[in-house]
C-alpha cells in the first residue's frame, strides 16, 4: 500500500510545483504600478492618434527656381506699373523636369479659421513704428 502511495505524492508535490508560480504571477496583475503604466499607455496612444492625424495634412511640392534676374525671369513691377523689373521665383517643375527642393505643403481640409496657434487674444493687429534712422 505504501508503494501505491509514493507515485500519488510524487504527483500532489508536482502539481503544488507548477501551481504555485502560476498562481503568483496571476497576483502581479494586481500590482499597483499596472494602473499607472495603463494610464500612460493610453495617454500614449492618444498622443500618437493625434500626431498621425496632423501628419496626414501635410505633404510635399517640388519646386524649382525660375529666372537669374538679369536677363530672364518675373516681370515685377513696384511702382503699379512704371518701372518693370526681372525676378527670379520658385515656380512649380512642369512635366518630366527635376525638382530642385521641396516646399511644405498644408491640406486646405485641415486648415480652419477659428484655430489660431500661440494666439490667444483675438484678431492679429499692427502697430506703426518711427524709424529714425541709424544712431551714431
């Protein structure tokens, strides 16, 4: 009867072996710190959401520089039309040509009046300033 008996002890103390570190790492669900990294977790989340969202507004143009000022170029005019004068501009490269940089591009849909960033007291206003000159 006692040989019978070893085979089943064997297997209670085995199974208390591979019980007990299940049921404490079940309990570590319950440490205090899992409530506060869950909470970052989602503040995370929500900080990246919205980083894709405004990454989603913007895009890229190709430009290129048009004119070298001197004898092609922009017709400008300062004076409404008296005096003309050749520019140089960033136009946008027509098909098959080489780009030679990129401008920031900002998606019209995502672009509304009522937002103003870093501005928080209404309407944008000038002032108008004396310029005396360079001082000696």
């Amino acid at each position: 009867m006692r040989r019978a008996l070893i085979p089943w002890l064997l297997f209670g103390l085995a199974l208390v072996a591979v019980a007990v570190p299940i049921a404490q790492g079940t309990s570590s669900a319950k440490d205090p710190r899992v409530a506060g990294l869950t909470k970052r977790v989602s503040a995370l989340e929500k900080a990246v959401n919205g980083l894709i969202n405004k990454s989603n507004c913007l895009g890229a143009q190709g430009i290129v520089l048009r004119g070298q000022g001197a004898t092609e170029g922009y017709f400008y005019t300062p004076d409404g039309g008296t005096t003309l004068q050749l520019r140089t501009a960033f136009d946008a490269p027509v098909t098959g040509e080489t780009p030679q940089g990129l401008f920031a591009t900002v998606n019209p849909a995502c672009v509304t009046p009522t937002r103003m960033l870093y501005h928080s007291s209404g309407a944008f206003t000038g002032k108008s300033v004396h310029y005396s000159g360079a001082r000696p």
